[in-house]
C-alpha cells in the first residue's frame, strides 16, 4: 500500500478516543426482535435482560434449569411482581395444560398447580 493510500484509510479509521454516533451509555434500554427489554450494564456493549436484572438484583442468581415468566403475558411489564421463577419441567406443565392466563392471579395459580403437578410425579416415582 502506497504511503498517499495509508493517509487515506487512516482519516477514515476510528481515531483513539472517538466515539461512535450510534454508542449508548450504560443504562440504556433497547427493544429486541421478539419485544424484550434489554438494559446495557457495562463497556463494550454488555446488555442483559431486563426483566432477569431486575429479578436478579432482588434474588440473586437464576438457577441452572428455571426460566423467568410474565404474570400477565406482557414482556415489557418487567415489575418484580409480575415475574414468576418456574422450573423448565413446570413452564412444560403449563403450556400443556393451558395454565397461562392474561390475568396475572390467574398465571400464578396455574404456576403453583404446575409445580404441585411437578413434585407429585416425582414423588410417585
């Protein structure tokens, strides 16, 4: 590459210091494809879920084998009482037996249903 070529890339690069027009700050929130909030906590672009940083903070870690879901079906309602921790055996349980409701009373009893249907089977074995 010429010394003149080298001059021209090096106007074009990204110099020390500079940043981009498109950088959010921590903190910032963004909307995914499937309607998840996401929130950036650290550099370089560290985004986590929402919803699991907020239940997270409050409850520590999510354990190996459980997911989080929404009371009321609304991803963007990320309340700490609208989230409820199930097993991936009980999320099965309930979206079998039609356990989710748009009523957040509702969602959680079929939640406790799910996980009394759980430990039975298990039990039984």
């Amino acid at each position: 590459m010429s010394k003149e070529a080298q001059r021209k890339v090096l106007k074009t690069t990204f110099q020390k210091g500079n940043i981009p027009k498109h950088h959010r700050k921590v903190g910032s929130e963004r909307i995914t494809k499937d309607s998840y909030i996401e929130i950036k906590i650290k550099e370089p672009n560290k985004w986590v879920l929402k919803h699991r940083h907020i239940y997270e903070s409050m409850y520590g870690k999510i354990p190996t084998g459980h997911k989080l879901i929404f009371a009321d079906g609304n991803r963007k309602n990320v309340d700490i009482n609208n989230l409820i921790l199930v097993s991936s055996a009980e999320e099965l349980i309930m979206n079998r037996r039609c356990l989710y409701k748009r009523n957040t009373e509702l969602t959680k009893t079929g939640a406790l249903i799910a996980k009394l249907i759980n430990k039975t089977s298990k039990v039984s074995k």
